[in-house]
C-alpha cells in the first residue's frame, strides 16, 4: 500500500484500494486458486474419491477410483453408485443405512463390497462425509 500512498495521499483512496483487494478481484483469484488446489488433491490422491449427490449421482471420480474399480469416469459419471456395491457380499439393509445417514445429514463408515467392471468384488473400507 506504500505505492498507493505515495500516488495518491488521499486516505479514503488507500481504504478503498483496502475494501477492493478484499471484496473484490484479488479475493476472487484466491478463491479460485483455493479450488484449483483442492482439485489437484482430488485428483491426485491415492485413495478412491468418489462425490455424489443426496441421491447417489455421481459427479467426480478420481483416477485412483477407476484403477480400483475397473470403472471409467464416463462410466460412472451422471449414473447412481448404488451400483457399485455388491450385494451378495456386502451386509444385508446396507443401503437403507446409507440412504439414511445422507437424509439424515450424517456421516457413515463401514465395511463394504464394491463390483469391479470384469474382475471379483473388492473390500472397500467406505467413508461418507456429507458437505
């Protein structure tokens, strides 16, 4: 701000210049930078990241995702993941619990079976976070 000072000594000018780089652009490119980076962990991140809506629609996959189910983001994308989950394997009712905790607004955790496109079920320590 000591460029801006001695450019302009009026101080409403200083505090407007303050008010701008706060509400204004220079915050607009933090955000975005702020995004840009949770992205990057998304994508880059060693665990499978899946995000869905309240209903279950897929929206992201990250490619730790599709190396571990086989499912490419095309596939699963826009589609429900109940599909995912194995049935024979996985504890009986365990959607309704799932279904449950997301109208509910809370979390889950727990043991599943998730299909994989070709190959046998695989054990998937699953974590909800509703955001």
């Amino acid at each position: 701000f000591n460029r801006r000072y001695l450019e302009n000594h009026d101080r409403g000018a200083c505090l407007n210049e303050i008010v701008m780089i706060d509400s204004g652009e220079v915050q607009t490119a933090l955000k975005l930078s702020v995004a840009n980076t949770l992205f990057q962990l998304l994508r880059d991140s060693k665990e499978s990241i899946d995000i869905t809506d309240a209903d279950g629609i897929c929206s992201y996959v990250n490619p730790a995702f599709e190396k571990l189910t086989g499912f490419k983001s095309s596939d699963i994308v826009g589609s429900s993941t109940d599909v995912l989950i194995n049935e024979e394997r996985t504890a009986q009712g365990i959607h309704d619990v799932i279904s449950r905790s997301k109208v509910d607004g809370k979390g889950w955790d727990g043991l599943v079976f998730n299909n994989r496109q070709g190959q046998e079920p695989v054990s998937v320590e699953m974590k909800i976070l509703p955001i």
